[in-house]
C-alpha cells in the first residue's frame, strides 16, 4: 500500500510539473506573438503616419505650383500693360508736342507737367505689380516652410512609432524567455523532487 502511495505522489509530481511547463510554453509562444503583432501593428502606423505626411507634402506642393503658376500669369499681364502704358504715354506726349508746335507756343512747362504725370502713373502700376508678386513670393515661402514641417514631424512620428513598437515587442520577449526559464527551472524542481521521493522510498525500505 504504501508503495502504491509513493508512486503515486512521485507520477503525481512529475505530471504536476509536466502540465506547468506546458503551460508556461503556451504563455511563452503567446507573449512571442504578441511582441511579434506590436512590431506589425509598429510598422502598419508608421507606414499610415508617412503617408499621412506625405499627403500633406504633396498638397502644399500642389499650392505652391498654383501659386507659382499664378504669379507667373500675372507677370505676363502687368507686363502687357505696362507695355500698353508706356505706348499711351508716349503718343500722349508726341501728341501734346505736336500740338505745341504747330501752333508755335511755349510747351515746356506743359510738357514737363504731362510727362511727370504720366511717368507717375507707370511708376504707380510697377509699383502695384512689385508687391503684388511680392505677396505672391511671400505666398509660396510660407507653403515651402509648411512644407518642410510637415515633412519633418511626419519623419519624426514615424520614428516614435517604430520606437514604441520596438520597445514593446522587446518587453514581450523578454518575458517569454523569463517564463520559459521559469517553466525549466520549474520542471527540473519537480523531477528533483521526484527523484528525491523515490531516493527516499528505497532507503526506507518502501521500494524492497
């Protein structure tokens, strides 16, 4: 009887750390998997962080090539115009000294007068056109800077992503190899302890 007894405590035992070694595998393979979804799950939100800045780069290049196109159009009107200008101007004046000197007058003073108004009005257009294609210059900096931000900070919550990622999965791993050499000291503990049982029904006679 007490035999029975003694070799059932030892398989008792042996299938008591058997099971707890199974399961400390199982919990070991599912900490694995785990570390191996936050490296996807990493790698999946950096790529949508990289496209998401990506996107915005090439919507503010699109701006700026519309502001670029813009501001190229205008130059080419205000340079019609000022050519229209200064043609008006210059008729004006032939015509005003043509006056002049068919009816044999003094035309200097008007003269003079007309050409300063007339030059003011060019220096005003050319003026009108230098800020507007300032405004547009400053326009496409201010797209250009975004640009260059958005560029930057999507690089960057890409590499925080992976980051985060990386530092996870590697905690998973590290507690899978922890419970696996917890379950092989576990299991040598338990054949120990079998061992000795057994070692000790022989000496006691138990065994005989």
């Amino acid at each position: 009887m007490a035999t029975v007894l003694l070799v059932t405590a030892i398989a008792s035992t042996l299938a008591s750390g058997a099971v707890s070694y199974v399961g400390a595998q199982r919990n070991a393979k599912a900490q694995e998997y785990a570390a191996d979804a936050a490296e996807a799950q990493g790698n999946y939100n950096a790529t949508i962080a990289s496209n998401n800045a990506q996107g915005r780069v090439n919507d503010l290049a699109f701006q700026e090539s519309q502001l670029a196109l813009g501001k190229n159009i205008e130059m080419q009107k205000a340079e019609r115009e000022r050519i229209l200008i200064n043609q008006k101007i210059n008729t004006d004046l032939a015509k005003t000294k043509n006056m002049f000197a068919t009816e044999g007058g003094t035309f200097e003073d008007v003269f003079k007068s007309e050409e300063t108004l007339a030059y003011d009005k060019l220096a005003s257009f050319d003026f009108d056109a230098g800020q507007a294609n300032y405004g547009y210059s400053k326009q496409a900096g201010e797209v250009v800077r975004q640009s260059g931000q958005a560029y930057a900070l999507g690089q960057a919550d890409r590499a925080m992503t992976l980051s985060a990622a990386a530092n996870q999965a590697t905690q998973f791993r590290n507690q899978a190899s922890a419970t696996r050499t917890a379950a092989v000291g576990s299991l040598l503990g338990s054949v120990s302890s079998a061992s000795s049982m057994g070692a000790q029904g022989y000496a006691d006679g138990t065994f005989s």
